[in-house]
C-alpha cells in the first residue's frame, strides 16, 4: 500500500518544493515507486525542478449561472440569494453577473422562481501530469484570474489518490497556509513534515500547521530548512521541537542549494552540505515508512 508524505510548514518560501522534489527524486534513485503530487495550485514550480514536461490529464469546471433573458422577470430573488453578490439586479433594466466574484455554489439556480437561471460552466484550473527522472508527477494549476483554489487543489488530490495505489510512495507539496485543503492533505497522509526556516514568522506558522497535524492524527518530523542562516532563530525552532516531541532534521543554510533553485535545479547529487542533508532526510523518511 502507498505511503503519502505530506511537505507542508505554514509560511511560504521555507523551501517546501525544494524538499518536496528533492525527496521525491531520492526515494525513486533509491528504489522506490514514487509519486509527486503539486498541491500549490497557485504557484506550482517542482515540476520544473525536475525537468518535466506536463500534459493536461482534466479540467476543473464549476457551475457558472447562464441568465436565460426572455425569462427573466427582474424580480431579484437570485441577487438577494447569491451569498457571494455576483448577481446584482439594475432594477427595471438588467440582471448583471459579475463572474469573478462567482464562488459557484449553484444557490441562484434553486432560487429563481421562473427558471431563468441555467446551468453552465467554467474552467477553473487544470490537473496535468508528466514524468521525469524516474518520477511520476500530478500537477495542479489555477486557471489565471480564478479564486476557486480549494476546489482545483482539491480536484487534484482527488485525481492523484485514484491513481496513486500504484506507487510505493506519494510526496504531497503543499501551499503555504494552513486553510481546508492542507487539513484535507493531512488526513491522507503517513507523515507530515512541517519545513521551517529560523525566523519567528516561520514558526508561528509552523505552530499552526502542526496544530492541524497532530488533530489529523498523523506523524510528524519537522525539518529546519536554511540552519545556520545569520540572524536566525535556530535554538527557538529546536526549543519548539523539544517541546512538542517532534523529530528534527536539520537542512543546513547552504548557497549552493540557492544557486541551483535559481537555475530551476536540484541540489541532490552534488558535495553541497546542504545535498547531505536531505539525504539523510530521505533516509529518515524511508525509515520512518518503511520502504525498502
């Protein structure tokens, strides 16, 4: 049965999606069926990281009203209904939708007491899919423009857990924060592994998110990406550790890994201290889930 680890950590730019792809990419070197989902819709980059090529496996639709004018009444029971005021009424004139505040949640269909409202679609985003050095990818993208990211990310795990049976393990990168979607990434997974950097922003985020965690009952390693960075708060993400019984791995600030991010690479595989560190990483996480 698959193991799904999900990448998560609160704030963003911690190095969630380096950690995630670097992981991926060491658990498939070392033997092991490997899935990578990408989860954070909005910005979704770990696929180029590993080189990839994606291809569209589905859209994301949703309801979008379609006004039917002959019909219509103007008597605004759709407008006062719509939770989201997409729909507002010119009284004694129009009907106006204004699309991007649609949150399509289909209340203006069951409201109109003519029938005037019809039910159409929208694209959204996109779930898409591609492989690249031994690893298999799933990727979700939101459609430019569009607001409804739980319901793309959503759809995309969706699609990713119906297929990921396959696999040995499943690496979920996850967005930063910590609304529904993380918490329903949570409740699939194996092992979380919460990825902070030394500053106190990251770990009140990190505070949050293991919150979540630990009420979805799964194991946790909290990795403290860039340690040693100046000015860091090192002994404060440690002290948190200790605190709350979570095992620390540390990934040691290195300007080696900055150098190929900036190339759109990996670290892993090179002399860089900081490759070292996530392949003990990697190795913690095979231990952890049993991989061979």
């Amino acid at each position: 049965m698959v193991k799904v680890v999900a990448v998560t950590g609160g704030k963003g730019g911690t190095g969630k999606t380096v950690v995630a792809a670097s992981l991926a990419r060491l658990l498939s070197d070392a033997g092991a069926r490997t899935l990578l989902v990408d989860l954070d819709v909005e910005n979704p980059c770990s696929y180029t990281l590993l080189g990839a090529e994606l291809g569209s496996a589905e859209e994301v639709a949703l309801f979008s009203p379609v006004i039917v004018e002959e019909k219509c009444t103007l008597c605004g029971a759709c407008a006062s209904a719509c939770p989201a005021h997409a729909l507002v009424l010119i009284p004694g004139k129009r009907l106006l939708f204004l699309e991007p505040l649609c949150e399509s949640c289909a209340t203006c269909l069951y409201a109109c007491p003519a029938g005037a409202v019809a039910r159409g679609r929208k694209v959204v985003g996109w779930v898409k899919k591609g492989r690249a050095g031994g690893v298999d990818l799933v990727v979700g993208e939101l459609k430019p423009g569009s607001r409804q990211h739980h319901e793309v990310m959503e759809r995309t795990l969706d699609y990713a857990s119906s297929t990921w049976n396959g696999y040995d393990v499943a690496v979920l990168d996850l967005p930063p924060g910590s609304g529904k979607g993380i918490r329903s990434a949570l409740k699939r997974a194996d092992l979380a592994l919460l990825v902070a950097e030394p500053t106190r922003l990251s770990l009140a985020d990190t505070r949050r998110v293991h919150s979540l965690a630990r009420e979805a009952g799964v194991r946790e390693v909290l990795v403290l990406n860039k340690y040693g960075l100046p000015g860091g708060v090192d002994s404060e993400i440690e002290a948190f550790a200790a605190s709350e019984g979570l095992a620390l791995v540390k990934v040691r600030y290195d300007s080696a890994l900055a150098e190929a991010y900036a190339r759109g690479e990996l670290v892993v595989g090179s002399k860089a201290p900081s490759a070292a560190d996530l392949a003990e990483l990697a190795k913690t996480v095979a231990q952890l889930l049993g991989l061979r």
